[in-house]
C-alpha cells in the first residue's frame, strides 16, 4: 500500500521527468559541432488511436515526448543545440538535421488470463543531416518496436492504461540510436572550423563522414568508394569485458558520378576473437551515385577469449576482389578474467550425452541499473552468463531453451515476456525450469517483496517486479519442478529510523516451485572481489561443477546442491569476510522428494571438495 501510495503522489509527469535524463546513455565527450535540428509537423505531432479497457478511443499523443527526448539526445550528443524555431541564434550550425517520422503503430491487446494487457509500439524517424552549405551528409532511419504489459489505471473504473513510462522509454530507446548514429557520421577527425565558414565546415564534415581513414590505414586505389569502420561497444568505454555485445559498424559511401554494381566488406583478425562473428563478409549491393549503405559485424565476447589486446581489419573491395578503399584498422581491448578462480571460471569439458529439450532456463543478472540511486551487483551480470553456460555445457540445456537477461535487456517487459509468454507455451509435465535471479530486491514495510528489474525505480511499484507476480507465473507452470534461485541483496523500501519493517515474504510458491534464497532476513549476499562472484553463485557453480556428488555417481542432483551450500556458505562467509550469510531453501507443500532427485549436471569429472 505504501508503494501505491507513493506512485499515486508522483503522477505519471514526474515519472517521466525522472527517467527521461537518466535512461539516455552516456557515449563520452559530446561531438564539437553546433547542430541544428529541424523537427517536422510529422513527428512533433505524431498521434495514434487505441481503445481503453472501457473500449472508448484515445487518442495518445505520441510526438512531444519523442520531440522531447531527441531535443535532450542531440544536447547530450553535440557541443551546442540550435532548437526549432530559434532562428535569432548567433552561431552558426556546422551540422542540420532533419527529423520527420512514419506514422507510429500502436496496439493492445485485452488479455485475462493476466492482470496486465499485452502492448506494442513501433516508432520509425528518418534523420536527414546536412553540412552547412546544405550538402547531404548521410540519411539514417530510425526504427524502435517495443513491447511491454500495461497496467490499469488505479482508478474506480479501471479504463485507461499507464502509457507514459512505456512511451518514454521506447523514445529514449529511439533517442539512443540517434546518438549512436550521429556519432558514428560526425565525429570530426580535425577540429570543427569557426563558426560561419561554411566552406571550410563543408570540407571538414565531409572528410569526417566519408573520407578520413583512421591511424593505421595502409595505402590503396583511387575510387569512387569511400568507408568508415567504427567500433561500437555497450556500455561506450570501448574495453570490452566478458559478456559484451561487440559491433563493427562501416558505413559505405559512393563518392563517384557512376553507379558501383557490386562490393564487400571484409573483416579479419585473431581466430579467436573473429570466430565469435556469426558472419565477417557482408556485400554492399548496389551503390547509386551520392547513396550510402550502413553494414554491421555483430559478435559477442566469449568467456575465454584467447587474447588481450588485438586489431580487426576491416576492408572494402570490389566485385572482382581488387581493394576499392584503404584498408582499416581497430585495435581492441579485452578485459580478461585471467585472475578469476580457475575452479569456476574456466569451464570444464562438455558432457558427453543427450541435449535435455524438456529443460528450460532464464538467467538474469544485473550489474547496473538506469536509476542511479540503485547500486547494482558487480559481478550479477557475470554470474548470470557463467550459471547459463554451466547448465548448457554440464546440464545438456539446448542453447534455445536459455534466456540469458543483463543490465539493459533485463527491462520488467523483458522479464515478462520469458516468464508469462515463452516460458507457458514451451514447459511440459516432463520440464525441469530454472529461474536464477542475480540483483537487487526491495521490501515494503509490510514485507511485500520485489525484484528490482533494469529500469526499476524505489519510487514507482509499475517499474518493480512483486515476487507474488513472479510466484505465480512459475506456479501455472505445467513443469515437473521449477527452481527459482535468487542471489542478491534485500533493500528495505520507505523505511524511517523508527519505521517497523516487516521481514521479506519469500514463502508462498505454488505448484512445484522450490526457492533457493542467498541470504536470509535484510541481510546481504556477499560479493568477492577475489573469485569476482557472488559468494552464494561461486559455490552454487562448485557444486553444479561436481563438489556437491556426494555419491559420485556423476549426477549432480537438487538435493545434492542445496545440501552442499547450505553446508559450505556460512561457513565461507564467516571465514573470509567475517559476516553471516545463511541461505534459505523454501518448498511448495506439492515438492516431493522424488522431485528433489533431479539431475541438474552431469559433470565429466567429479573434484573433491576442500
């Protein structure tokens, strides 16, 4: 109630205005160009229709928040922002920019086996940029379909859904592209030139977007093709960490008067490293005279990544394999765990034997969260990745039976939709399903328990996961045994120095639902900057990886785990960080203890416990 209370007393403006400066990513110093940006009626009043709970039309006013987001976007991006309609502004743009938008697509579906209805919006904006004599730079679409449930109203009639928070974060999602993209056209490789010189501003634009090789560059033949290749990581530090989304963006321009029928862009490196790209030659397809086309190198840096410091090298070439362009180079940078305990980190050989298509797993960890006054979990996201690779190399879990959720793509509609969407429609009577949770919870003084998802909020129930949603999701479940595994700290919601909290309510689970919880009561689960997990993970992977067969029959079973942390955890966490922690094993009245015998790995080599 008290959370309700307090989502009641914000009101859906200050929810926006809370989240609208903090979701937008942090991509480094801001471009040194004065931008201006041209909003067209098309976007600044872009509306659609939807029916209400009440089947009553609304209109939803989609284009002043968007405007809004993309104005804050392009201030965070450029040195300096000329806004529409401000024509009386002294200085002079280097860059325009041009923004007019697709109509947006806007739907909800009514939906009662759930108390929230399924939505979708889809919002598309071309940006057009243009240097400051008026010659087009490059013209990139902007393109976001975002999914999420809906919740009522908490009004008498229950008619109108909460959109707000939902339409701000698909156009801060949007906006994130915006940034992206502009910094991979714009960013000079010379300073800016003074304001007003638009020849000179023509000149250093143009070989910016489309002709300036970067250091490293090795010589090649006149053409009329031109390229940059752009490293782009997640979190825009441009180390790349275990885990991390990696992506090679080139952009390839035709600088000519004729027509290129055919090229490729080629990428080369370290096997190691260029085996994580699903694939490293990409065709253009044909490049009118003036046109562009934008390619990408996807891959995802493995746990063992075989090398620390490397180059790609990325090419261009014609249709008959001649150079079209001077090759270029991007060294990388891989944050390594080479001082991570090698008994959990280096993952041992895959088990020989049958895939499990019946087993299921969604594992989500988070290191950070888009509030900053919520202080994540340094190595959640880490534990989250490790625990999905230990049941797909040691459990036989088929790689599409696993959901892997991290940082930003652990958003509550992500969440959501592998829980109430893909879990139902794929679980059996024969399915084991593991739900494992590394993060932050938060109790309500009357001991309601939430998880706190990505773009959680202490100060907004709507942007917090209720344990009893998530209790009752797994209870529906028509699995044989559900394990749900949270490993995390306990923080107390709306507490006074005088206030009573009341303790977590983890108990309650329906169906066949056993809950292994890292810490018991407020207290913290621990993190060790030496084995770089949570401590409660670190031995929950001990005893997937073996220590917990007591019997050495090679199985490694639930009761075997749970037995073996709660045998090994207090004690660990006295002797090395001189605290309690004491996990809590929580079954539903339906757990049998045949259940409590299922294989969850099947190490090839059994250690002996220390």
């Amino acid at each position: 109630m008290v959370l309700i209370q307090l989502l009641g007393f914000s009101g859906c403006d200050t929810i926006k205005s809370r989240f609208s400066r903090q979701a937008l990513p942090d991509l480094g110093p801001p471009i040194p160009l004065t931008a201006q940006i041209d909003v067209d009626p098309s976007l600044s009043k872009a509306r659609t229709e939807y029916l209400d709970n009440c089947s009553r039309i609304h209109l939803l006013a989609v284009g002043p928040t968007l405007e809004d987001t993309l104005i804050q976007a392009a201030h965070q991006t450029f040195r300096s922002v000329i806004l529409p309609g401000n024509s009386g502004a002294e200085a002079r743009p280097d860059v325009t920019i041009r923004m007019r938008m697709l109509d947006p697509r806007f739907k909800i579906q009514t939906d009662a086996l759930y108390d929230r209805a399924p939505a979708e919006l889809s919002l598309d904006v071309v940006a057009e940029f243009f240097d400051a004599s008026g010659v087009p730079l490059g013209e990139r679409p902007l393109q976001i379909t975002r999914k999420e449930r809906l919740q009522l109203e908490l009004t008498q009639q229950r008619c109108d859904y909460v959109i707000d928070p939902f339409l701000q974060d698909t156009s801060t999602l949007l906006a994130s592209q915006f940034m992206q993209e502009s910094r991979v056209l714009l960013t000079p490789g010379t300073q800016p030139p003074a304001a007003g010189n638009s020849s000179a501003s023509t000149e250093t634009l143009s070989k910016a977007a489309v002709a300036s090789p970067p250091a490293g560059a090795t010589s090649a033949p006149r053409s009329s093709l031109s390229f940059k290749a752009t490293l782009l990581d997640e979190n825009g530090n441009l180390i790349l960490e275990i885990g991390e989304r990696l992506r090679v963006r080139v952009d390839v321009v035709n600088t000519g008067a004729q027509p290129v029928q055919d090229s490729t862009v080629r990428l080369t490196g370290p096997q190691p490293l260029l085996g994580q790209f699903p694939a490293t030659t990409l065709a253009t397809g044909p490049l009118a005279p003036g046109g562009s086309k934008s390619l990408e190198f996807i891959a995802t840096i493995p746990q063992s990544p075989g090398v620390q410091q490397a180059d790609l090298q990325v090419a261009l070439v014609t249709g008959s394999g001649q150079p079209a362009a001077p090759s270029q180079t991007l060294p990388i940078s891989i944050q390594t765990t080479a001082a991570l305990s090698e008994d959990v980190d280096h993952m041992p050989a895959a088990t020989v034997g049958e895939q499990r298509p019946n087993d299921y797993l969604v594992a989500i960890g988070l290191s950070s969260y888009r509030e900053r006054g919520i202080v994540g979990r340094k190595y959640a996201s880490l534990d989250a990745e490790t625990v999905a690779a230990y049941f797909q190399t040691l459990g036989g879990f088929p790689q599409n039976n696993v959901r892997l959720l991290r940082d930003w793509g652990a958003l509550r509609p992500d969440i959501e939709e592998a829980l109430l969407d893909w879990l139902p429609v794929k679980a059996t009577k024969d399915s084991l399903v593991v739900v494992y949770f590394a993060g932050q919870a938060v109790v309500s003084p009357s001991g309601d328990t939430f998880l706190i998802p990505y773009d959680g909020s202490l100060g907004s129930p709507t942007r917090l996961y209720p344990l009893k949603e998530l209790e009752a999701a797994l209870g529906r479940l028509k699995a044989k045994q559900v394990l749900f595994i949270f490993d995390g700290t306990v923080l107390k919601n709306g507490a006074t120095g005088r206030t009573k909290m009341a303790p977590p309510k983890w108990a309650g689970a329906s169906g066949s639902v056993l809950q292994i919880i890292a810490t018991t009561g407020f207290g913290k689960s621990l993190e060790s900057d030496t084995l770089h997990h949570g401590l409660f993970t670190y031995y929950f992977l001990r005893g997937l990886r073996g220590e917990a067969d007591v019997n050495r029959n090679g199985e490694v079973t639930i009761s075997e785990v749970t037995t073996y942390i709660t045998h090994k955890l207090p004690t660990a966490a006295r002797n090395t960080f001189k605290q309690e922690q004491q996990p809590q094993i929580l079954s539903a009245a339906s757990t049998t203890g045949e259940n409590l015998d299922l294989v969850l790995t099947k190490p090839p080599i059994i250690p002996s416990a220390d």
